[in-house]
C-alpha cells in the first residue's frame, strides 16, 4: 500500500518492481534474477541455434542471431568466416545457462531468505544500501556498476590482442590486433564525424578498421573504470546535486535513456557498419535487423520519458490501473507494429 496527494491504492501484480522501491534487498534479488533471465535466454537460444546450424552453409544465409556475434568475436570461423568448430558455441552456451542458474539462485536467495533490505544483511551487503536521497551512495553504486562495465570491456580489449584475436573481414580471417589505435584524436574524432580527419556523416559507424574499434575500447574502457573510481570515492558536485533528481523513477529513467541510446546507436552500425558486422555472418540485408534495434530503442526511450515525467511531478500521477493499462497498450502497439515491420523485412 502506498499513499499519493491524499490517494491510497494497492499495487497490483502488474506494477513489479515498483513494490520493492524502499526494499533495497529484495529490488536487488529482482535484478540478479533479471541478470539470469538474460543469460539464460542467451544460452538457450545458442544451443538452439546449434541445433539447427549447418556448417556447410553461410552463417548470413541461415537467419541466425546469437551465433553470428560470437562468429565475429573469432569463434568456431576460420578463413572467409566459414564455420570449422561449432564446439567453442556449446561450451559459451553451457557456461551461460550455469551462470542464469547461479544468478537465479541469488534472486532467489534475496526474495526468499535474505532481509529485505541490504543494511541489515552481513559481509559486504550493507555498502550497497541505498537511499534515493542520499547522491553519495548512489555515486558508490554507480561507480561500482561503471567499474564492472570497464572490466567487461577489457574482456574484449585482451580477446582480441592476446586470446586468438577476431574476425577481420578486410582480410577475410580471424587475426590478432597488435596495434590498436590509441591518438585520443582519432578515437574521439569519431564522435564529431571526423574519419582520421576526414569529415564522414555516418561518425562512429564510419570506422573501417579493427584497429581504430579495439582501440576505442580501449579508452571506453579506462573511461569507464576512471569514472568508476571517480564516483566511488567522491560525491556529485553540488551544482549536480541541485539540478539531478535522485529518485527510484528518475534512476530508472536516466537507465533508460541509456539502453535506448545504446540500441539506436547499435542500429546505425547494424545498417551501414560491414566492419564490425561482417557481411559474412549478418549478409548486406540488415533491414529485419535494424527495424527490431530502432522498435527496441523507441520503446526503451518511452519507458524513459514516461519515469522521467513521473520523477519531475513528485509521483504526482501514482501507478494504478488507468496508467499502467496505458502504458502496456502502448507498449503492446509498439511491440506489434515492430514485430510487422521485421517480418515484412525477412519476407
């Protein structure tokens, strides 16, 4: 039950996480157990596309989703991005559904035995106690998240330099990245549309070569651990403190936006990018591919504005029934219409 501008309601089974607001533990268990929905969708759904896959074709020409990423990464694909050992794809997948079951047990854990909120749990736990008014621990959480991601980034940065390096595709085979780009003015060139200095409209999906990507990793990465520390051990500035909300819907939203950024960014290098989506595991026909990431991206981008708006009123507008039929009916529109879209585009 809560209360809003004199409103007393019941949060029904279709508002979620949004009961678990002010219990930072049991929130947490959401997350982790989302974290294991994800991985276990990955790793179903490679060894369903194994099970399906067939060597002797193109991997462009068999509608796949999941293999094609770790075909480019540099598994299983030998000269001319021909599949010689799928085995690399059952090991991934194997170690993806064991990681979902690991996360799902911590989900568990945090729904069904754990306090329901972290400061009153042992060991570690109590640090990632949170209030919405308090910047400073949220910064620590940030930064822990952000630290995370750094070393996520590494992971990819020390694939392709030092473990059997990735797919090229302007050489046609899988090669290690010796001299990965590291001119700040280069990397970041790139942001502004520059090409080495050369003015290119389509600016980051404008990279023609592994080395400038790797190397861009590069500094994503160190951004991201340097931020990382940066918010661990300093709060924001004051002047963010005032213009920032800090709220459960304004977090959320700000995640929002994020993903949606990220989604319609993906898009751009899925439509126009041949080097890091090679046209020997994506095909030149990227249309079904790019409506599903633009459909993901808008509807991550509503979420955005509808938090986002609910975090400047106050919670002015609680989440009841009128609401959130809306928003699923929205949602639900979007989820047709982009569906439609892609169909038509494989067809």
């Amino acid at each position: 039950m809560t209360t809003t501008i004199g409103r007393t309601y019941q949060y029904e089974w279709w508002v979620g996480n949004a009961r678990l607001t002010n219990l930072s533990a049991r929130l947490l268990g959401a997350h982790v157990a989302h974290a294991g929905l994800i991985m276990f969708w990955a790793g179903s759904f490679t060894l369903l596309e194994l099970t399906n896959l067939d060597p002797s074709r193109s991997i462009a020409e068999q509608g796949l989703l999941v293999i094609p990423n770790l075909a480019r990464l540099g598994w299983g694909v030998g000269e001319g991005g021909v599949i010689i050992d799928t085995y690399p794809y059952f090991v991934i997948a194997m170690l993806h559904l064991i990681a979902s079951a690991v996360l799902g047990a911590g989900g568990l854990f945090h729904t069904f035995r754990g306090a329901g909120i972290l400061r009153n749990e042992k060991g570690v736990a109590p640090n990632f106690h949170y209030e919405w008014s308090d910047p400073k621990k949220l910064g620590f959480i940030l930064g822990s998240h952000l630290i995370i991601l750094g070393l996520g980034v590494f992971l990819l940065v020390f694939k392709a330099r030092f473990f059997g390096g990735i797919y090229d595709p302007a050489v046609g085979e899988v090669r290690i990245i010796n001299n990965a780009t590291f001119n700040p003015g280069v990397i970041f060139g790139y942001i502004f549309g520059f090409n080495h200095g050369h003015w290119n409209p389509l600016g980051m999906a404008s990279v023609d070569n592994l080395e400038d990507v790797i190397g861009g990793h590069i500094w994503i990465g160190l951004l991201l651990i340097g931020g990382g520390i940066w918010h661990i051990t300093r709060e924001p500035f004051a002047a963010v403190q005032k213009r920032v909300i800090f709220s459960g819907d304004a977090i959320l939203s700000y995640s929002l936006s994020g993903v949606a950024l990220a989604a319609l960014i993906s898009a751009y290098f899925v439509a126009y990018n041949t080097t890091v989506f090679p046209v020997e595991f994506y095909g030149s026909d990227r249309s079904a591919f790019t409506t599903t990431q633009v459909a993901l991206g808008l509807t991550f981008l509503g979420g955005h504005i509808w938090h986002a708006f609910r975090a400047r009123t106050n919670g002015r507008i609680p989440v009841q029934k009128d609401y959130v039929s809306a928003a699923i009916a929205a949602f639900a529109f979007l989820f047709v219409v982009s569906t439609a879209l892609a169909l038509k585009a494989i067809a």
